[in-house]
C-alpha cells in the first residue's frame, strides 16, 4: 500500500479536472472579475496612495517605482490564493459535505487520481487567473513581453505546490473551520513576508534566510524574473525548490487523504 | 472468462472469511458468502451488523482486515478497476454531484468510466426515461425531491450497464409511491439479467425482492436461505400475537404443547405453525381480549435472530 499511489496513478484523472470544468463554465463570470479588477485596485491604492511616501526603492540593484516592485508579487500572491483556497475550502466542501469523492469512488477511478484532479485542477485555476493578471498587469505596463509569458508554466508549477499542501491540510484538518489555522500560520505570514510588499533585503539576515523557506517567496522571485526581467536570487534553484515542494506535497497531500478516507 | 466459464456461470461473487476491523473494533467477523449469477441477494441485520462495511469491502472503497473476494473470478484486492467498471453502486449516503445538472450527472459519471460521449448520450437518454426523469434532465440536484433523488442514483449507477448492481438501502426514507416505482424498476431489470445485491431495513421489501439473503448480526451471518425457507425454518408459518394476555395459564398451555413463543412486555408472540389444534384452543381459551392471527414473516425471523432491543 506504502507507494501504491504511483500503481494508480492513470490518466483518467483528467475525467475528475474536467468536471471540475464543466462547474466552473457555469460560474466563470464571476469569478472572472477577481483577477481582472483585483490587480487593477491594487495598483491603484498602491501606486496613487502609497508611491510618494517610498522613495528610492531598489531591487536587484536598480531603482525602480513601487507599483513596479509590487505587480509581479501580485500575480504570484493570487496563484497562492486560487490554489491554495481550491484544495482546501472547495476541495473539504466536495469531500465531505457533497461526498463527491464517495461518488466517484464507485466506479474505475482512483482516490490517487481523484485527488491528483483536484491539484492539477486547482493549478489550472491558479493559471487562468496568472493570464488575466499578467494581461491586465500587461497593459498597464508593468509586464514585458514576451518574457512575461513564462509567468504561464511558472503559474501551473506554482499552483501544483500551493494546490498540493493545501490538499495535504485538507487531509487531515477536522473541520472545515479549521483551516483558519494553516491560513493564520501560514499563509499569512508568506503573504507578508515573501519580498512581495518590500524586498527582503531589507530585513535582517536571519529573517531573510527564514523567507527562503516560504515557497511563495520563489514564486515571487520568479515571477519578478518573468514581468522584468530581474531578479535577486538564482532562479533556477527558486524553480528546483518550488518543484520538489510540488513533489513533496503531492505525496504528503495523497498520503494525507489515503488515511483519512480509506477506512 | 474461458477456464472460469463453468463458475462464472454459478457465482458472480464470492466471499470467503471476510473480516473488518476499525481501531480494535469488529465490524465484520469472518463472513462466507456467494452470490449466484443473475439473483437478488439480500444482506439483512440492524445498524451496525456490518452490512454497510461489507459492501464498501465488495467494490474495493475499504480493503478487508482479512478474507478475500472475487468477482466474476477477479480479486478485488488487485483488479478493483476492472471489478468496477462492471458492476453499478447505489450508495447509502446521497453522492449525487449537486453542482450538476440531472443530465450532466449521468454524463459526467459516465466519463469516469470512459464510456464514449455519444453511448453516453444514448443511455442516459434511456435512463432518464426509465425513471421517469425525463422532465428533470436539467434540474439541479439540490433541486430533487428524496425519491427523484434516489432514481437518479439507480439511473447513474446503471450508467455503465452494469452485470452486478450493488443496492445499500435504496429505498430508505422514500415515500409508498417511490418505493413501489423502485421496486417495479427492479423488477425490470432483474427480468433483463441482471444480478443484485441488496442491504433493506425493510424485510417486506426483501422478501419480495431477494431470491436469497443472509441476515447479519454484529458482524456475522445468522442465516442464509430463500424468504420462504427461513421463515419456514426459524417461526414457522402462521403467527398469534396475543395482548396482554392472561399469563401464567398461556405460559403453561404452550409449554405443555410444547409451541415456541416469545413473551414481550406487552404480549405473547406464539409462532403456531399452522397448527389448526393448537389455534382452537387458543382461540377458544385465551382470546377473551386483543388476538391477531397472521402469516409468519421474514420480520418475525429479523427480530426472533436479532432480538428486539434498540440497537442505538
């Protein structure tokens, strides 16, 4: 049983993401706006409010305007907020109060595969919601192109990680008010604290190590990589750390749910 | 399907000391079963007997603690995904996709199974109709009455036409006009083949229903037989239930006559066995208030094998 999960592992699962699909065609209008207006008023309470009181922001070693230190953090920040919130809230709610799960249970699908649908699932949403970004981010002049459309592959990786410990919470957490706590430790703390509101270079030594460890903080690195071109850390290790993390959760994410609904 | 031609063509299932434990607890103890091709085949007992768990061990959802199953010659354990595209589940719990469409859960269940879009189309299609779901096809789930509910759980679990349809409590909570439908569609399909297996609380229903059932009790088979046979077998053929009787002579006529009863709180379970002698006399001697003169049947079994105390 220990490594069955690679045994079962087929490409059925498409079947679950598609059905994933077919619910979101029915909602996609709304949950549409999110990403187009979100980076639009972010920029504009950041950009008009905030841009006078900082000056003489640097990055990498140029200097550079705020909105343009802060907008590729919020395509990465939302990748970590679409899939993350996927494979928690929805995936609990089609888990365990739908019985979704229980239902595709009965016929040839596996829990390995419908689990692995969700992730990748939650890695699409967290990708569709990168391109309107990165469009809208785009036209305001804050992405170049056509660099700025790796930020596509980067978003599909960075969705599998986020997608995959929030699967890996979802396995054991008891109850869907629980995930405050993943949310509050977490979360949180990534959002602040990842160079995505001010460069980490800023902060003292051991805090600047400790950010190494949030996988957010490699996303934001490289999304910055994808929108200018620039970036501080070595962006091949940021993409081989947000890999393995992907890896890594994908088996505790899948270990995780094998305990907890295989009885 | 060649070297097991001859067994395929008398068991469709086969169970040998099944056994679930949960965290130290039994639910099953080591139950043997078959079940042939082509009949209904009861699993019967109280909440807790461990009939829910035996099914959920059949289509591979829980693997056993101990003991193996076969079906249509295949182990569970290692061809669970060949197992299950041959055979239809109908859950206890509702696990209808309610952000589907009733039409859109036929479908998109069909895709799990691979079935090719328009065979899809066209057995859905069939579905709907044979379940009188046809005006519903677009209505959401959430939307469904219980019974509108459970048909379309028995139409999606026939979705891959399947040789083995596994029933838990199908009738559970529907009113008298939706049970009555489900039966008769059960009925249809028994004529067209098909082999089920049925969990009821309802004994009426499994008598009507099964060719053959067990009847589990804290994780064991009491029994097995036909309807007919177990009531023959375990209270006879006819049934006097006295009320409030006057106890102490009726506790001494039937001993001296040696017939079997059950004295309750409030009265006197007599199992008569068409006994014609016996009825006269009782009749004549101890009829003066409440006398009910019955059929035995298969719920008088249920409760004589697995006592008549609340099990939760």
């Amino acid at each position: 049983m220990t490594f069955g999960f690679f045994t079962n592992l087929s490409w059925r699962f498409l079947t679950v993401w598609r059905r994933n699909l077919v619910v979101y065609r029915k909602i996609w209008k709304v949950n549409f706006l999110v990403p187009l207006l979100e980076p639009a008023f972010y920029i504009l309470a950041f950009g008009l409010g905030f841009q006078g009181l900082i000056e003489g922001l640097s990055y990498a070693g140029q200097s550079m305007a705020y909105t343009q230190f802060m907008a590729p953090a919020l395509i990465a920040i939302s990748i970590m907020y679409n899939s993350f919130f996927e494979t928690t809230y929805a995936s609990f709610v089609r888990m365990y109060y739908q019985k979704t799960f229980d239902g595709m249970m009965a016929t040839p699908l596996s829990l390995e595969e419908i689990i692995v649908a969700e992730i990748v699932w939650s890695a699409t949403k967290a990708t569709g919601a990168a391109l309107i970004m990165t469009v809208v981010l785009g036209l305001l002049g804050f992405v170049i192109f056509p660099q700025g459309l790796l930020i596509l592959p980067l978003a599909f990786l960075g969705g599998m990680a986020f997608g995959a410990v929030g699967m890996f919470f979802t396995g054991f957490t008891p109850s869907i008010d629980m995930f405050n706590l993943p949310i509050f430790l977490f979360i949180t703390p990534m959002f602040l604290f990842s160079g995505t509101f001010f460069p980490t270079s800023g902060l003292p030594a051991w805090a600047q190590h400790a950010a190494c460890i949030f996988p957010l903080y490699h996303l934001v690195e490289l999304s910055r990589f994808c929108c200018l071109g620039l970036v501080e850390t070595n962006p091949l290790i940021s993409l081989a750390y947000l890999f393995s993390f992907a890896l890594v959760f994908l088996v505790f994410g899948l270990m995780a749910m094998r305990r907890r609904l295989i009885k | 399907m060649n070297s097991q031609g001859i067994d395929n063509a008398t068991s469709i299932l086969q169970a040998d000391n099944l056994g679930k434990r949960f965290n130290g607890v039994t639910a099953v103890d080591s139950v043997s079963f078959t079940v042939k091709t082509g009949e209904c085949f009861g699993l019967l007992g109280p909440n807790g007997a461990g009939k829910t768990s035996t099914i959920r061990m059949i289509y591979g959802f829980s693997p056993p603690s101990s003991g193996t199953i076969k079906l249509f010659g295949l182990d569970i354990a290692s061809q669970w995904r060949l197992i299950r595209a041959r055979i239809g589940i109908c859950q206890q719990d509702n696990t209808l996709d309610p952000d589907l469409t009733v039409l859109q859960n036929l479908l998109i269940f069909a895709g799990y199974f691979r079935i090719p879009r328009h065979l899809a189309n066209e057995r859905a299609e069939e579905l709907l109709l044979f379940f009188a779901l046809e005006k519903k096809r677009e209505a959401k789930v959430g939307e469904l009455s219980g019974g509108l509910a459970r048909r379309l759980s028995l139409a999606r679990a026939l979705i891959n036409d399947p040789e083995l349809i596994i029933l838990d409590e199908p009738t559970t909570g529907l009113d008298p006009q939706s049970r009555h439908l489900l039966w008769e569609r059960l009925h249809t399909l028994r004529t067209r083949g098909k082999t089920f297996i049925l969990t009821t609380h309802y004994m009426e229903e499994a008598a009507q229903l099964c060719d053959r059932l067990v009847i589990m009790d804290q994780g064991r088979i009491l029994v097995e037989g036909t309807p007919a046979s177990l009531i023959e077998e375990h209270v006879g053929r006819s049934i006097i239930e006295i009320a409030s009787p006057e106890q102490e002579g009726l506790r001494r006529f039937l001993r001296s006559h040696q017939v079997d009863y059950d004295e309750l709180s409030d009265r006197f379970i007599i199992y008569n066995n068409n006994d014609a002698a016996i009825e006269q006399m009782i009749r004549d001697g101890f009829c003066s208030r409440q006398c009910t003169f019955r059929s035995a049947t298969l719920e008088d079994v249920f409760l004589r094998l697995t006592g008549r105390e609340l099990r939760e």
